[in-house]
C-alpha cells in the first residue's frame, strides 16, 4: 500500500483544531491547481460532508481528504505545522516537486 501523505503529530493536532471550531465540517480537503509562481498550488478547504471519491486519512478529530485529482502530485508527502514569531505555516515536503516558489505555496513537477 502506497503513503499517500503522512502527518506530523503537530500537523494533526492543528487541522484536528480547525475542525473542532468547524463543527458542521466532515474534514479537510487537500487539493491541488494549476497556478502559483511555479506551476501548481496547494488548496485547503472545509467540507461539509464526506468525499468519498478522495483518498480519506483519518485525523485526531476529523478527516484529511486528498482530492483524487491531487494524489499523483501529492504522494509521498510529509505535511508538517510549524509556528514561530513571525506566525504558523504547514509546512509540505513534496518529493514529486522539481522547484518550489519562495513562499513554498506553489510547486512544479
């Protein structure tokens, strides 16, 4: 069985507390468009019910769901919740990304 993303227990503490304060929200969808200084962008948004057509991983409180469309650029990544002084970002570790913009929200392959 491939990994599709693998969460750090930061990352899923974090999208866990989004959703709690989201309480009519089933998850967190992860989904990527064309777009972004490199290519490709990363998009996160709440549904609000169950996508059963998207890869599901399963969250302290919720659920992650990776758009289908998504997977082929997205397997293998490590999602990663880092905050510091100057604010918080997940931070995504895509070893299918050739170059990634400067502020990291944007990827090619």
């Amino acid at each position: 069985m491939i990994v599709v993303i693998t969460l750090t227990s930061t990352a899923d503490e974090h999208l866990s507390g989004i959703l709690k304060n989201s309480p009519e929200s089933q998850g967190v969808l992860l989904s990527v468009k064309g777009g972004g200084c490199s290519g490709f962008s990363y998009v996160w948004s709440l549904l609000e019910e169950d996508s059963p057509a998207s890869e599901k991983i399963s969250l302290t409180t919720g659920n992650l769901f990776i758009d289908p469309l998504a997977i082929m650029f997205v397997t293998g990544t490590t999602i990663d919740y880092r905050k510091d002084i100057v604010g918080s970002i997940l931070k995504i570790d895509n070893p299918n990304a050739k170059s990634l913009c400067g502020c990291g929200e944007s990827f090619s392959v």
